[in-house]
C-alpha cells in the first residue's frame, strides 16, 4: 500500500511538472482573450458569469427551481440539491474527458484548451457590466432596462425593489465573488488537475450560483456548497493575496484599510462574500451586505460588513474604485502565471 500510494504521488508529481508551464500558458492566453472580449464587447445574453455556468443554468435551472420549496423538510431539500449536484459532477466528469481525449488527439495548436479555460472563467465583461451600472445610474436619460437586466441574470437577485445604491453596492459585491469563483479558482483546478479540475471546480460553483442561494438554500445547498467549501480552501487564500496587492496600485484604495478588513471579526460567511470581501469593503470604505431577494422571490438574508463610519448609501462613482481594483487583480493572475512559467521553465 505504502509503494502504491508512493508511486502515484511520484507520478502525479511527474505529470504536474511536465505540464505546469503549458497549462500555465494557455490559461495567461485564456484570460487575456476574456478580457479583451469582455471589455470591448460587453456580454453575450447579458450575463458576466462564465458560458460554463450559463450552460448548466440552461440544462439544470428548471429542475432546480421544480425541486426546491422552502416548506419541505431540509433532509428533503438536502437530497434533491444532492441529486442536482451529483448530474452537475457526472456532466462535468464527461465534458472534462472529453476535451483530455480532444486535446490529446486532435490538440490543433492548442485551440481545444484555450476554449476549455475561456468557457469556465469570466474577467473583463465584469468590468464592462460595472461601468454601465454606474453611467445608467449616475447619467439622467440613459436607458437602464439593458443594464439592470445584465446585473439581474448575472446576481439572481430581484432589482425592482431596490433603489441606486442598492444596486451598485450589488453589483460591485457580486464581482468581487466572481473574481475569486469565476477566475482564481478554476484556473488553479486546471493547473492542478487538468481539464478534469477545470470543469468540475466551475460546476460545482455553478450550482452554488444558480442554485445556492449564497448559503441560504434551506439544505438544497448542502452538498455543492461542502464541495465548494473544500475547493476555496485553496483559492481564498490566492484570491486574498492578489487583491490585497492589488490594493498598492489602485488609485483611491487604502492598504490599511483592506489589512483592517482581513482580521475583521465581522467578516460573513464564505458563500456571501467572506474574508475577500470584507477586505475589500473596508479598503474601499464601502458597506456590503443586507437583505436581497432572488429571483424567484426568496429571501436572503445577508450580514452587513464595512467600516463603521461608511454609509450603505455608497457614492454611485465608487464603482470606479471596485473596477480599478478588479482589473488590476486581473492583471496581478496573469504577471503571477508568467512568473510560474518562467520559475518551473
């Protein structure tokens, strides 16, 4: 047992070598093409999450929605959200092999993984859909149906009842979840584990999103949102340091602030945000939190985390801030990846 467990490790470690530097690569190449895409072409069906997760929301939503009643029991609810989580696993399983065989047989310079890691992340059209919110929101006589829509179907949270500062603070919160959900970590999936890791990290994600309630799941959440727990373990801290560093060349972010927002006690809950974002709130000076409803009506009922003395009436403009701070975290991904490239080179 002992030369088994020695031999797999060994090989493991042999394979994870060799194709470090290339994953490494088409994930800097992955991520760049996002951005471009993002940015300078907005959205595709309004929503700034992954294809992936938009892919498994088309296949699974309904069945989600059928399946969850907040007056059933939570074994029952618990297993109904197992049952989603473990279809969402197997198709995952399938898509991963999938593009292993494709890659490994038909690799076409290399076009089968670039599309593997571009459909599970999400980077520029994050920043897109920020700055539309805060031009509808700040300039009179701009349509906002096109905008809200866009924040709506990417947050799942119901937008009609909620005034401009609601919206913002939203809307800012929920990209910096993704940052960490959408890129961080199925990019360290995929170098670890390959397309494997990629596809079933951004699913198992996926059915928190469209399905988790951000913990608030009643136990339909239980299963996917363990999983993802257990995956963060190793994309939190990642996402923690390059967003702190971030903080250096932001304009208009205080460092003290977001080391203050780190060892905060009041920091939420992981599936709301967690440590990431509380750093963030206290680095900007901004508020999170508070009650949303979902888009099928149900409440979520979220802890309050910022500063003291900032107000939940954030100015409409700070969203400048959270964009500058994304994007540059974005950038940090990608210097930090050439990096790895170049040490294991």
């Amino acid at each position: 047992m002992e030369n088994f467990i020695h031999d797999f490790i060994s090989e493991f470690y042999a394979v994870l070598s060799n194709s470090f530097p290339e994953r490494a690569g088409i994930s800097v190449i992955a991520i760049l093409l996002s951005l471009f895409i993002g940015l300078f072409f907005g959205v595709v069906k309004g929503r700034a999450v992954p294809y992936y997760w938009t892919l498994l929301e088309k296949i699974f939503g309904r069945f989600a929605n059928k399946s969850f009643n907040p007056n059933r029991s939570r074994s029952s609810l618990s297993f109904r959200g197992a049952l989603l989580t473990f279809f969402v696993i197997g198709i995952s399983l399938a898509i991963g092999s999938f593009f292993s065989w494709l890659n490994k047989f038909f690799p076409a310079y290399r076009i089968p993984e670039i599309l593997a890691v571009y459909l599970c992340i999400s980077t520029g059209v994050q920043i897109y859909i920020l700055e539309v919110i805060r031009k509808n929101l700040s300039e009179a006589g701009l349509s906002k149906t096109r905008a809200f829509y866009s924040l709506a179907v990417t947050t799942r949270y119901d937008l009609n009842k909620m005034d401009n500062h609601s919206i913002a603070r939203n809307a800012a919160s929920f990209s910096v979840i993704l940052f960490e959900r959408a890129l961080v970590m199925p990019v360290i999936f995929y170098l670890i584990f390959g397309f494997i890791g990629l596809f079933l990290s951004s699913g198992i994600a996926a059915v928190v999103w469209f399905a988790g309630r951000e913990g608030h799941g009643g136990g339909f959440q239980l299963l996917s949102a363990g999983f993802l727990r257990i995956m963060s373990l190793l994309s939190v801290p990642v996402s923690i340091a390059l967003v702190f560093i971030s903080t250096i060349f932001t304009p208009g972010v205080s460092i003290a602030g977001a080391f203050k927002g780190l060892f905060s006690k009041s920091a939420p809950p992981y599936f709301e945000g967690g440590v990431l974002l509380s750093m963030v709130a206290y680095a900007t000076t901004l508020v999170f939190g508070g009650t949303v409803k979902d888009v099928t009506g149900i409440a979520i009922k979220r802890s309050w985390i910022g500063p003291d003395k900032a107000s939940a009436k954030i100015d409409i403009n700070s969203l400048r801030s959270i964009q500058y701070l994304i994007f540059t975290s974005f950038l940090l991904v990608v210097f930090s990846l050439l990096l790895l490239i170049v040490f294991k080179g």
